[in-house]
C-alpha cells in the first residue's frame, strides 16, 4: 500500500547528530503515532505515552490464559494495552505495519544549513506494508490521522523545537498527493463505532491520560497569521537577555506559561508557520491541556494577534470526521 507524499517545507526526521541525508522510518511512524494517539484521547479513548513509564506492557502468560478461555485476540489484547499500542507496538506486541520511504535521492535533501533535511516540493512513496491484520476501527483511525496531519498538523523532529530556541525554517508541512489503497480506509467504520471501542478498551484498562498529554479536543488552530519571535516572546512573558530568553520577573513560576513555554526533550505547545514557502497560508497551532487553558490561550493570542483572528479547536474539527 503506498500513500504518494509531496513535502511543502523540508522535512526533518534526523537523528542527534544533526544531519538528515535520508528520511527516517522510525521519525515518521514516531510523527504518525504522535497524532494517533492525540485523536484516540480526543474520542475518548486511553493511549498511553510510550515515552513514559505509563507505557503499555503485553504480559503474554495473561495473555494466553484470556485466549485459552476463549476470547478473541482483540479482547485479550483490550484487557492489556491501548488502542493505539495495538496498532503501534509495544514491549510484548508487534507493530501489525512496516513502512519504507522510497522515490528520493540524495539530491532531494540539504545536508546542512538552515533548511537542511528533504527539500520543500518533493514527493516520495510512503509504502506500508500490513504485517498482521489490521481492523476495521484501527484502519479508520490511521486514515484520520493522516487527514489530520495534512490539514491541521506537521511531522518530523524539528517541528518539535521549544519556542525560546525557535529558529531556521518551517518544518513538516505536507499534502498528501493520493491515498491509493487508503482512499477507503475510512469507509471501514465510523466515528460511532470507533468511540465505542475505545471506550471499551479504556474502560477495560482502567486509566485515565495524564493531564500533560496531547488530547485532540484541546488542540487550537489559526488560519493566516503567524507568530514572529518579538510576539512568541510577549505571549509567552519571555525576554531576551543576551542571545538567549527568559522568563520575565514574576512569571517563572506561572505553571501555565511554563508549560507553554515546553522544555528541552519535550514537544513543543505553540507551532507557527510563515508564509515563505510558495502554497502554504500563514497557520499557527498548538494545543493545550482543558477547556479553561484554551480560553485563557485564546485572550493571550488576541492582544498579539487582534480581535478577528479565526480561531478553531479540535472538538469542532472532529465533529466533521464521521
Ligand atoms: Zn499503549
């Protein structure tokens, strides 16, 4: 199954070593899960952070006592770990899908430099190849999350920069050229019976998200305007002293701004995007953590933007997804 892929900005999936000749297969499936696991949390369901320690784990002893007694794999999975996890991997469960990046050459990147990765306006193959079944439910979810990382989001590692260090070019714009195969992915199921079975799922695991994780609902968008480094800064109460930023006397200890502002190793909350690339409208976006962060948010990004800007949350948008 191959799904063609046109970059708008480069694209950045390199390793700590800062260079970025090829894409990455494990920087793209970490991008794909990134989102997966947002909308899961947005309709409702549980999924874990696997960079945490709240990350699944299969116990294959409990696992074949549940088959033993006769259940299905998916329930003995559902008893076990997240949804996303069983479309993902995890310690114990295999990825039930490969993917490989094919129709690029080294010409098609920059090795080094402000934009360096894969060069803005090209297209490659992402293949995926189905190693175990995947189902109906996981195959609407996978579709969806693709729509909602070329309408409303970015991949690769450098979109993930904290503001403060914010610097070189837009990063991980992309247009999906053509489904192929998963045109009908989401015709599999339906917004209904995927909440339904994420809802089952979580209530099996018992837990809850964390606080701090990436929920769907709570994601922001605004169309045609950006934020420069100057407004990044006001709205984050930060100031420059020297080369670097910090937080302005009085507002660091403010929880809220802290997260916002994000820290090293951590994604980063606010993405804005210029217009320097040909095709691509000015958009930021970001998320945060309830329905009271994003109307404060809201108030914060008015006084830098204006009163008219188009602001859009992630409950809306998942209301179109049926
Ligand atoms: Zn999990």
């Amino acid at each position: 199954m191959e799904v063609k892929i046109r970059t708008l900005t480069p694209l950045w999936t390199g390793d700590v070593d800062r260079k970025c000749e090829t894409l990455k297969e494990t920087g793209i499936i970490g991008s794909l899960r990134w989102w997966h696991e947002a909308l899961v949390r947005g309709l409702g369901g549980y999924a874990c952070d696997p960079t945490s320690n709240e990350k699944c784990k299969l116990d294959h002893k409990k696992f074949d006592n549940s088959i033993k007694k006769g259940k299905s794999v998916q329930e003995a999975l559902n008893e076990q770990i997240c949804s996303v996890c069983q479309l993902f991997g995890c310690t114990g469960w295999k990825r039930r899908f490969g993917i490989q990046i094919n129709g690029l050459t080294s010409t098609d990147f920059r090795e080094s430099g402000q934009k360096a990765g894969l060069k803005e306006k090209r297209t490659f193959h992402l293949d995926i190849l189905p190693l175990s079944n995947i189902d109906h439910n996981q195959k609407w979810l996978f579709k969806k999350t693709l729509l909602i990382i070329e309408n409303y989001g970015a991949i690769g590692g450098r979109t993930t920069r904290k503001p403060g260090s914010y610097q070189g070019t837009s990063y991980g714009l992309i247009q999906i050229k053509n489904y192929r195969e998963l045109e009908s992915w989401n015709n599999e199921s339906n917004i209904e019976n995927v909440k339904d079975w994420l809802k089952s799922n979580k209530k099996n695991l018992n837990k809850n998200n964390n606080f701090n994780w990436f929920d769907f609902r709570f994601y922001w968008l605004i169309k045609g305007e950006h934020l420069d480094k100057d407004h990044m800064n006001n709205l984050l109460r930060l100031e420059k002293r020297g080369k670097r930023s910090f937080p302005k006397s009085g507002t660091e200890k403010d929880e809220f701004l802290n997260f916002l502002r994000g820290k090293q190793g951590v994604s980063k909350k606010i993405f804005s995007f210029d217009k320097s690339f040909e095709n691509i409208e000015a958009f930021i976006f970001g998320y945060v953590r309830n329905k009271e962060e994003l109307n404060k948010l809201k108030g914060m990004l008015r006084i830098e933007l204006g009163e008219y800007m188009d602001f859009k949350v992630g409950k809306i948008i998942m209301r179109d997804l049926e």
